[in-house]
C-alpha cells in the first residue's frame, strides 16, 4: 500500500549535495528527486561540493533547508563546519539534515545532532520510515515561509554585498507579492530610474544555456577585477506536484566568488520561460547595483520570446545538432 506523502505549506527550498572530497553521488540524487517529487523546489549543487559553497548557495537561494549525504569520513567536521558557517554569516533558521550510511555511527549521529544539527538520517531510519517517510520528516520540518515579515523599510539594507537581504526581498516578492503590493511598487519606484544591462539567454532545453553563461561569468570577472555580476536563472515547475529541479549552478563553477550573486527561479506554471515574478526580481537586483545581469530562462521550443520582455541583448542558444540551416531564420 503506497503511504500518503506530506504536502508542504509553504514554497519550499532545499539546497542538496554531497560533500567534499565525497564522488557519491548516487543516494543524493535519489534524495533529491523525491524531495522534488514531494513538492519542493531543489537547488542541486552536485558532489564535491565545501562547506563555504553550501553554505553561500543557501543563503543567496534563501532556502529552507540544506540536505546532505557524507560517505569520506569526515561528516562531523563537516556538518558542524556548516552549522557555525550558518550563524557566523547570520543565517541560522536555515535547517542541516543529513545522511551516509553506515558510515556515519549511532554515537557519531548523536553527537552531531548534539551540536544543533537538525537531523542525521541512519540506516535503521530508512528501514523504519522508507525514503519518503524521510523526506517526509525532511520536509514538514522545513515548511516554513521566507519573505513574510520583509517590509518596505527593508529595501534600505540592500547592497550587493548583503546576499542575505538581496535573497529575502526576493523571497517576498516570489512568495507574498499579492499580499505585499506596497513592497512592489516601492521596488519599482527606486528602480525606474536605474539602468542596469541586462542580457537574456534562452534556447532549448539541454543547448547549453548554463555552461555559457558560467564562460560569461568567468571571462567577465577575469577582464573586469573591480566588476559585479547578478544572475536570475529559471527552470521549469512540474505541473502535477509543483516541484522544480533548479539544477543550473551545477553547470555554474566561476560564480563563487564575492563579485557575483545568483538566484534561481522555478517558473511556478506551466508552459512558461519565465517566472511570473520575474520583473521584480530583476528590479530588486537592480537595487543592489551590480554592473551587469545575465538572465537565464528555462528551455523553451521556437515559439519562445519571453526573455526579450526582460532583456536589452537576448542570446538564442541551440545544439550543433539543431537541422537545417533555415531553423536558425525562424
């Protein structure tokens, strides 16, 4: 008999990986395809991934939660390392959930969880609860909103060096934007008169857009040293759980670096390129002054053009393999 899965509240956001100096990938990608399939939205980072980078993609995504597999041996310098990294950058109600195995032991689980680790998942849990029972635990502890108490007076804090407020205003305008129409029109007041360039990549999905767009970054900080960058980058929701994989930092290797903010978006309906929050998006990165934004849509086919509402150059990418000469006139 098939258990009944939790349905989150609220937009949940989990950052997934495995950890560093750790190839397994294999359960981390099992787990974050039931997440997604529970109705989350994931923002996937791959293996190999440090404490530092897990814990920047989680502040600037604003996510819920951070979930995370370690089968090298070094899981309770690492969970912890993420757990103090969390406070010292003034983020703690972001939640640490984790799992490895047997490699991680019943007293080492407890220790870690000691230390303020929300949960470390065991062999004996899987037996008990299933994978979806865990993902269950995993998301009903993380179903809470981000964005609800932003205000008006909160746009003051933004700067680009401030991920974390950037991430919030973000949130509020993605999550409660009905319920906060003085926030966004006070976001289109400061940022009418800002004139940031924006360029806009599309194309079909699995073209290339995300590895482009990481050449961009990467030629554009190394040519320009004292030169910021923003990016928005969107993937599709599903249309039967609401879930999303928002998997294009996997792609992204030049964006760890303090001159770049990036901010991934499910469409949140179907049959779109674009998140329908998009425009304020935009305009609260535009406050934070970067010198340039690169937004990336998700895949669309030849009847796409969404992304020249948004952008000043808009960049069509396509496979090699795209045909005949004259799919590139249409």
């Amino acid at each position: 008999m098939e258990t009944q899965k939790y349905t989150p509240k609220n937009k949940v956001r989990i950052v997934t990986a495995a950890s560093l100096f750790d190839g397994h990938d294999a359960a981390i990608n099992i787990m974050r395809r039931v997440i997604q399939g529970t109705g989350c939205e994931v923002i996937h980072l791959g293996h190999d991934k440090s404490a530092e980078e897990v814990v920047n993609t989680a502040i600037q995504e604003d996510a819920n939660a951070i979930a995370l597999t370690s089968y090298q041996g070094g899981h309770n310098e690492y969970f912890k390392y993420i757990y103090d990294l969390l406070r010292e950058k003034n983020s703690p109600q972001i939640k640490i959930f984790g799992g490895g195995g047997g490699v991680i032991l019943p007293e080492e689980i407890e220790d870690i969880m000691s230390y303020g680790i929300d949960r470390i998942y065991s062999p004996d849990d899987g037996r008990e609860l299933g994978l979806q029972g865990m993902i269950d635990d995993l998301v009903q502890k993380s179903d809470f909103a981000t964005g609800k108490d932003v205000g008006v007076s909160d746009l003051d804090s933004i700067s680009f060096e401030n991920s974390t407020s950037i991430a919030k205003i973000i949130s509020a305008v993605e999550n409660f934007s009905e319920e906060k129409p003085e926030l966004v029109k006070a976001i289109d007041e400061k940022s009418k008169d800002l004139h940031i360039p924006i360029i806009g990549i599309t194309g079909t999905g699995g073209a290339g857009k995300s590895s482009l767009t990481d050449e961009l970054v990467r030629r554009f900080l190394r040519s320009n040293t004292d030169k910021k960058i923003a990016i928005i980058s969107i993937d599709p929701s599903k249309k039967k759980t609401g879930g999303a994989l928002l998997g294009d930092r996997i792609r992204m290797n030049a964006i760890n670096d303090p001159r770049v903010y990036m901010r991934s978006m499910a469409t949140r309906e179907n049959n779109v390129s674009v998140s329908p929050f998009i425009h304020s998006a935009l305009n609260v990165l535009k406050l934070a002054h970067p010198d340039v934004i690169i937004l990336e849509t998700s895949g669309i086919g030849q009847s796409g053009s969404e992304v020249s509402d948004f952008a000043d150059v808009s960049m069509y990418v396509m496979t090699p393999e795209y045909g005949a000469s004259t799919q590139l006139e249409k």
